[in-house]
C-alpha cells in the first residue's frame, strides 16, 4: 500500500457523489435511538465494532469484486442490451435478477459477477440489510457507469442488475483505475464515515471530535483492509496473472471473511419497522 494513490479513489469515497450513501447511517441512527450510541466514546465503541465485522466482510468483498474484475477479461456486453444503452435506466428493483442469464462456471467470458453476489447474499443475513446493500449497489453502479464508462461495469449491470454495494464498489473501483488494496481503503473507509456523519446529525456532536475519532480509527482501517486482501489473495486471485486454475470457481471463495454482527442485524430490522426516521437504513 506504499504506491500512490489513484486520485479517482477520492471520487469514491466523497460522500458528495450522487450514489445515495449519505442517506444510509449503517446502523447509526436505530444505536442512538435505542441508547447504545450516545456520545463520542460510545460512538467510537460502535465504529470500531462495525469495521470489524460487517466492514471486514464488505471490505474483503470489495477487495474481491475488484481484483476479479482486474484478473478476468471481459468480453463487451451486447451494444443491444437496454440496460447497457441506458446507464441511468438499471431497473430500479432491490431483489437480485433470477432472470439474468447465467454466466457462472470455468467458462464464462468474464468476471463471475452472480457468484461472488451471491457470496454476499450469504453473508448478509437480516433482510433489511441485503435491501440496503442492493439499493445503494444499484445507484452506485448507475453512477459510476456514467463517470467511468467500462466494460466491466456494464457486464456487471447485465449480469446482475442490482448488485450488493461491496461489489458495485469493487468494479466501480477498478473501472477508475484503483487496485484492490485501494478499494479495500476505501470500503473500509465508508464502512465508519457514514455512520460517523449520521451520529453528528442525530446528536449534534461536535464534527471536529468525531472526525478526529475517525483518524484515531486510522490504524485499524489499514489493518482491516491488509486482512481484507490476505483473503482475497487466498481465494486464488491475482489481478497480475489471473485467477488461480487450481482454485475450483464453486468454492474458490471460501476464504473471504464470514464475520457476523447480530446486533447490527437487529437493529437493522427495527430500523425498517420504525416509523418515523431520518434515514432509509
């Protein structure tokens, strides 16, 4: 991680980018709501909880998402294609495509986007959260297919039309030009900065405190995305000579992280049933 930055990772992470993110608080706003998030020193308890668990397995899916995208050519999707015509008409559903073609197994001719979704479909286990995933999934790829037009960003809008967020960022990521140790950064990155901002809007905190909470977290957002990549490496991914052909595509993803936060789980569910909030998740 000591090359220098992709200046289009900026882009990606400035909750400025018309992708919906700065309406989802990861979580945030049903902690304070019931008490668990309050203050700053609480707040930093559940940052830090969340990069751990759910940010790890997001950040090691983004890692993932990019450095097969990097790895695997890509052969052009059909110029006829709807979807692929019309960026800013992905169809506006939250459940993934059953009807998209398959194109998993040894011989597809391209990045294995409805596998590895559905790797994150498996890890992401409260309903309201897989709805969150795939809203803000679908929005970022409808965007960066505008700001960084890319085979590989249309292949994935065909394949599957509303992609869980960590793999819109992955293929959003490689499309501008950064590695998968640059998407990890930045997954791990969004994984404490939504909820950060949610916290001083539903509490007034100080901006000042809580930004220099998150440079405090600096050291565990290196180290989250470090573990993030070692995964990924094991699944047999090199973006420099390929995927591994002894790695079988069935199961070639076994070794990205599967942490679980039922607390995160539960607070999500209450979220979607609460009747008055300020943010969708």
């Amino acid at each position: 991680m000591n090359t220098p930055m992709t200046p289009a990772l900026l882009l990606l992470t400035d909750s400025r980018l018309p992708a919906g993110g700065h309406a989802h608080s990861g979580g945030a706003e049903r902690a304070v709501a019931s008490g668990a998030v309050h203050d700053v020193p609480t707040l930093r308890s559940f940052l830090r909880g969340r990069l751990h668990t759910a940010g790890l397995v997001a950040t090691a899916l983004t890692a993932a998402a990019c450095a097969e995208a990097a790895a695997t050519p890509t052969v052009p999707a059909p110029d006829s294609a709807s979807d692929l015509a019309m960026p800013n008409a992905v169809p506006d559903r939250t459940a993934p495509d059953r009807t998209a073609p398959d194109r998993t197994g040894p011989d597809r001719t391209g990045p294995d986007w409805a596998l590895l979704d559905a790797e994150a479909d498996a890890r992401t286990a409260a309903p309201a959260q897989r709805e969150a995933s795939r809203t803000q999934g679908r929005l970022l790829l409808r965007v960066a297919r505008r700001v960084w037009p890319s085979p590989v960003l249309d292949r994935l809008a065909l394949d599957v039309p509303n992609p869980h967020h960590p793999i819109a960022l992955g293929a959003a990521a490689h499309a501008a030009g950064a590695t998968p140790e640059e998407a990890a950064l930045a997954a791990a990155y969004q994984a404490i900065s939504g909820p950060a901002t949610a916290a001083v809007r539903l509490l007034g905190l100080d901006p000042v405190a809580v930004h220099a909470l998150l440079a405090e977290l600096t050291p565990d957002l290196t180290a989250v995305a470090a573990q993030a990549c070692l995964s990924t490496a094991a699944c047999g991914l090199d973006p420099a000579s390929g995927p591994d052909p002894t790695s079988h595509w069935a199961s070639r993803w076994g070794a990205l992280p599967a942490h679980s936060a039922p607390g995160l789980d539960l607070l999500a569910e209450q979220h979607a049933r609460a009747e008055v909030r300020l943010f969708v998740s």
